[in-house]
C-alpha cells in the first residue's frame, strides 16, 4: 500500500476524550506523526483568577475528574505555604488517604483501559468491578465518587470515625488479593505480553530530554517521584518506596503501575493504623499575601505542577496548571515513529493521557476549518488587544 | 422424497433450524463470555431483538459507494455460509453428500472474509481499507494451516464427503483422538475465521473502529453479523463431523428414529463444546498484532500441521503394510 494518512481522532473509539493524530502510514507501519491535542479548552486557569479561596477549590477539583483531588491537593499546599500554615497532622494524613485511593482507583482504572485498547476486555471488566471497592471507600469518607470535596484551605472537612477505620481496613486485603490477580495476569498472559513488551521504548536519556514525568519516566528507569523528593503532605512520615522500572516499553509502564498500586496499599493502611489525633484543619486567613509559588504534587499520572501569584487579596493573581500528561505527550510522538499502527492505541494509552486537563487553547481559522499555532508573541498582542476591547466596551 | 427435500432444506435441519441455532450460539457465546469476565449478559432473545432492530434501521450509503457491490456483498456471504450448512451431517448423513464436497465446504466458508474484503474496499474509507486488507492477510496466514488440518482426516478415512468421513469415525474412533494437533489447529482456525479474539485484528475497534464494518448499517450490517453467526454453526459443525464423529454414535442405535434424535444430540452436544472452547479462548486472550500473527501461524501453526501430514502419512503407510 502507499503511504496513508490515518486519521485518528477528535472522535474514535479508543479515544475518551477529544484529540486528533494525523498518523501517516505505510502499510502498517507508522512513518510520521501530527498531534493536535486541544479541543477542550475551558477557560479554568482565567476562572480561577475570578474565585476566592474558598470557591476556587471546587472549580480546581473539575480540572480533571480522575486526579481531582490531585488538583485540590498542589493548590492547597501551595496557598498554606504562602500564608505559613501550620496543618494538623490528622489533616495531613487524611489527605494522604484520599490520595492514593485516588491513586488507586486511577490505576486499576488504567490497568483496564489498557487491557482494552488490545482487546483483552476480561481484565477490564475484573479490574473495574474491584475499583468498585475504592470507589466505595472514598464514597464513605468523603461522600462522593469523584470531585471529593475533601481539601480546603488548612485541612479538610470531614473526619474519620473509629467505625470507618475498621470498615474500610476490612476490605484491603480482597484488593491486595485482587491486585496480586492482576500481577499474574500481566506477567503470564501471554497475549497482553505479546502487545506489551517491546512496545513504545523510550530509554532512560529520550524520557529525560523529552521531559516525561510520572510512571511513563519510571518505566524508562527515572527515579523520580515528587512524594519522595518534594514531600508534602504525610509522605515524609510513611514507609514506602518508589518502583522504577528499566525496561522502558509498555510493560515496564505497567509494571510500574502495579507496583504503585501495591505501595498505595500499604501507605493507605499504614495512615489509617496510626491516624494522629486532633483536629482536621485550622482556620485559614481570608487573604492571602503578596507571593508567588511553584506547587508541586504527584499525581496519579506524574508531577503535577501549580504556579500560583498572590497580592493581598482573597484571590490568586495568576494561576498556572502544568498537567503531567502535557509533560508526556512529547514522549509519544517520538516513541510511536516506526511502530505498527495496532500499537498507537496502546503506546497512547500508556501515558494515561487526560486530554481535557492539558488543553489550553485552539485557535480556528476564520471559518472553523483549520487550526493554527501562535508563537509568543503574537498570543502576547492578542491578549493585549482582546482586554483593550474588552476595557472599552 | 422431493417434499422430504425441501422440508430438509427449508425446515428442518436446514435453513429455519440453522437461523434459531445460530441466534441460540450466539446468545450462549455472549453469556458465557460474560459470565467469564462478571458481567451480567443478554437475555435469551437479545440476539433476535439485536437482529430485527438492525433490519429495521435505515441504510446509509457512503458518498461514492457502488451500491449494488455494496448490498450485493453481505448477502453473497450468507448465501455462502448457508449453503456451506447442507453438506454438514446433523441427524445423520446429509442428502446432498457426494465426493469432494469437503473441499465445496471449505471453499464456501472462505467466501464471507472475500465479501469483507470487497466491503471494505467499496465503503472508501480508510478505517475499512485497512481492515478489508487485514482480513485478507490474516486469510492467507491461518488458511494453509487450517486447510492442511481439515483434509487430514480426508486422507486417513479416504474419503473426501464430510459424511463419509464422520461414518469412518463410527468404526475407527475420533479423528480428535487420532489426530490432536489437527484438531487444535482446527480450532484455532476457525476462531480466526470468526474473527474472534485473539484473532479479531480486521475490526479491532480500539485501532480501526470497526474495519470493514465500519460504514455498513441497517439491513447490511444485520446480514453481516446473520453470516458470522451462521458460520459459527457451519464451522463448529464442520469441526465436529470431521474430528468429534459428527452426529453418529460409536455404535448403531436399532429403530431408526431413536437413532436420528440421538445423532441430532450428539450435534447439539458436540457443536455447544466447541462453542464452549471457543468462547474461553474468547475471553482469555487480547489481540494480536498481524505481523505478530503472521510469525505465529507461519512458525507454529504451519509446522505443526505439517508436522500432523508427516504422522498421518506414517499411520497410513504403518496401516497399509501391515
């Protein structure tokens, strides 16, 4: 066959949420690649510069419906930094919980997205019937599914009673049991092997130079993870290890996810079994004094990164939102270039791409029909003639 | 005779009784994958229900489609698949039973992949153009190996009519037994044939939507689906008289009619365990790549029926000598 050009996306079925790849092909296999990732921009960074700290949390929980307590989480410790906020311990390590469940429930749900996308769909179907039991417990602490609620400014809002604690430290050991299924299941089954191993390499000096974060940097033998190298939070008190892979391939993403899954487990349960006493939060200042930070979290899918400015107000001045997948995507487009066309699914999915935090802006050609890039400057003038016209009107 | 014929034909166990059994193995194919992976599965008439709202559907033409080929190709398909069914032995040997219609049967079979080719093709898409040409590649790949294990038990009965060769087995025993690789390899192709997984490489959805599906609708899609789950029935049927016996029992049954119910069991018992491994491989694997399935029917497969003649030859030469 000649070369193709593959389109794949905004709407497909591997995809859950907008993007678009101009994949070129030649035959099966892929000679070139364009990405096109923003389709859902919402303007969020711009609202939150309108909220006060109190209703900017809620807003930043919905930047993304997977890791929103991540979002919730780098904007919280970032403020209490700016306003020297001594939280609770029983704060700190209810907010350890939350997190990795939230980590938890992120990766299983990944683990069988991934077992979809190579159509093995009896593991995706047993990993997402036992995040039921994450899902549950999170339901119990904070009330919700998703978008918990559960951060504000200098603690959280919701305690754990005695009971909860026994309840949900009953149900760990199914999930280990589970997780320890999917091990098996990973390294034995010899078809996800097949799709898995091999697959999207990216060596430990392309994961650096492309500036990949999270599991897709660990996989490739980064050892990194802002939990333990910028800890926040309760991590600093907790026994637990960061997993790195060096297999660099889709396998070794997997692997790495498992093993998180794993450690998840422990930090859950050592923060439920030594659960300080004490109160869950103070109360936080109104406004916030003049300052700038860089707030820094690991999310479920790498480093999370909030840039907030205060000036003495009860809002932010500028709010910046570096989302990990903006920070891998790079990584794919280089590892998809002479693969087959059955593995950009898989190669794509082994970042664990949330497209529609990443988005930031599109710009349409007049009539809808292209898309165009703006260099700096040129988005520098048009933000100054839109707000003059804005000032006038 | 000629009205016994034509209720053999229209009725029973022809085209009324191919249709309900195909609807009755795809619904136990879906609720058995789906009790597998915890999930609750259709109701007993989800499949008619599927198949009648499907017809019913309207029927989009792809801008630039030659729309005769295009509604012409899904029904060549079934009509091949459903003639395929006559030459297989379900209550006893099938009155159209002559010399060499194992190889009509093959053939036959085959025709559905070349209409998903055409389909694929016709519907000027390039989510179809690539799944029609990965059904034809994979067609070259699993075709050889599976041909080769289906004319094994031809060679060992000497025969080359399906029925003939499921009455050699009433005397000699299961071709299963006398040939297992044959018979695995039977299976294996068959499951690629289904473009079932992990063989469902042309209409992988997460890659290429849905292949060369992927423009047809209404009534087309209907026939399409009618023919896959057809040539389940041809298929596990086709397996089951060449190396499970077919409908005969190792011993006769005297009056004639306990004999034909029996036979008609053993069919249904037969073909529903061959269903049952086929829904299990089903389940427990993901998809392979085709350059990936390309190594492994070439390498392992290929050799392994070769490896399966050499034997049979061996046994037929041991047999003849002595």
């Amino acid at each position: 066959m000649p070369e193709v050009v593959l389109p794949i996306g905004p709407q497909h079925p591997a995809l859950k949420e907008p993007v678009n790849f101009k994949v070129i092909v030649d035959g099966e296999t892929i000679v070139g690649l364009e990405l096109d990732v923003s389709y859902t921009h919402r303007g969020i960074e711009k609202a939150a510069e309108q909220r006060d700290f109190i209703r900017v949390i809620p807003l930043l929980e919905r930047v993304c419906g997977i890791c929103s307590h991540a979002h919730a989480q780098a904007f919280c410790t970032g403020i209490e930094e700016i306003m020297h906020l001594e939280v609770p311990p029983r704060a700190q390590y209810l907010r350890t919980i939350v997190a990795e469940l939230e980590r938890m429930h992120s990766h299983i749900l990944w683990l069988g997205v991934a077992a979809h996308v190579v159509g093995f769909n009896t593991l995706f179907m047993w990993t997402w019937r036992d995040r039921e039991t994450t899902q549950d417990i999170l339901e119990e602490m904070t009330g919700n599914r998703m978008n918990y609620g559960m951060n504000e400014v200098g603690g959280v809002r919701r305690d754990l009673k005695p009971g909860q604690i026994s309840s949900i430290l009953s149900r760990l050991p199914k999930l280990e049991e589970q997780i320890g299924k999917y091990v098996g299941m990973v390294r034995g089954e010899e078809t996800m092997l097949l799709r898995f191993r091999g697959i999207g390499k990216l060596s430990k000096a392309e994961a650096l130079k492309y500036g990949t974060v999270g599991p897709t940097a660990r996989a490739s033998g980064v050892d990194y993870d802002i939990r333990r190298d910028d800890p926040s939070i309760a991590y600093a008190e907790v026994p637990w290890k960061v997993v790195t892979d060096t297999s660099g391939d889709v396998y070794g993403r997997t692997l790495v996810r498992i093993g998180e899954l794993q450690e998840s487990l422990g930090i859950i349960r050592y923060c439920l079994e030594h659960l300080p006493e004490g109160k869950i939060g103070i109360p936080a200042p109104k406004v916030a004094p003049r300052g700038e930070i860089l707030s820094r979290y690991e999310a479920p899918r790498g480093e999370l990164v909030h840039f907030i400015r205060t000036n003495d107000t009860d809002r932010v001045e500028r709010l910046d939102i570096r989302t990990p997948t903006l920070a891998n995507w790079t990584s794919v487009t280089v590892s998809l270039v002479n693969q087959n066309i059955a593995d950009i699914p898989v190669i794509v999915a082994a970042i664990d791409p949330c497209l529609s935090c990443t988005s930031r802006i599109t710009i349409l050609s007049e009539r809808g029909r292209r898309t165009a890039e703006m260099t700096w400057a040129q988005l520098v003038d048009h933000g100054q003639r839109f707000y003059r016209k804005w000032g006038r009107s | 005779m000629d009205l016994l014929l034509v209720i053999y034909v229209l009725l029973f166990p022809g085209f009324l009784f191919l249709l309900a059994y195909g609807f009755l193995l795809q619904y136990l194919d879906r609720k058995i994958a789906a009790r597998m992976q915890a999930r609750v599965g259709p109701p007993l008439l989800q499949p008619v229900a599927d198949f009648i709202k499907m017809l019913g559907k309207e029927v989009i033409d792809p801008a630039g489609v030659d729309r005769a080929a295009f509604d012409a190709a899904p029904l060549m398909a079934l009509a091949a698949v459903m003639t395929a069914f006559l030459y297989i032995p379900i209550v006893g040997e099938s009155p159209f039973a002559f010399q060499g219609d194992l190889v009509l049967v093959l053939y036959l079979l085959t025709l559905p992949t070349i209409a998903l080719f055409l389909l694929g093709w016709l519907s000027r898409n390039v989510f179809s153009s690539v799944g029609g040409v990965r059904a034809v590649t994979m067609l070259f790949i699993y075709e050889v190996p599976f041909f080769l294990a289906l004319l094994m038990p031809a060679l060992m009965a000497g025969s080359w009519s399906i029925s003939e060769i499921a009455g050699w087995q009433q005397e000699h025993g299961w071709f299963a037994l006398l040939q297992p690789i044959g018979f695995v390899v039977g299976l294996i192709g068959l499951q690629a044939k289904l473009e079932r997984q992990p063989f469902d490489i042309p209409e992988a959805e997460t890659e290429i939507v849905a292949g060369p599906w992927t423009e047809l609708t209404g009534r087309r899609l209907a026939l399409m689906h009618l023919t896959m789950q057809v040539m389940l029935v041809a298929g596990s049927g086709l397996i089951a008289a060449l190396f499970l016996g077919g409908p005969l029992l190792p011993w006769n049954i005297s009056p004639a009619w306990l004999a034909t119910i029996a036979g008609f069991l053993m069919f249904l018992g037969k073909t529903l365990l061959i269903l049952v491994i086929l829904a299990s491989l089903k389940v427990a694997t993901g998809r392979i790549r085709i350059d990936q399935l390309n190594d492994i029917g070439w390498k392992y497969l290929a050799s392994a029926t070769i490896l399966q003649v050499g034997i049979v030859l061996l046994m037929d030469y041991i047999r003849v000598g002595t």
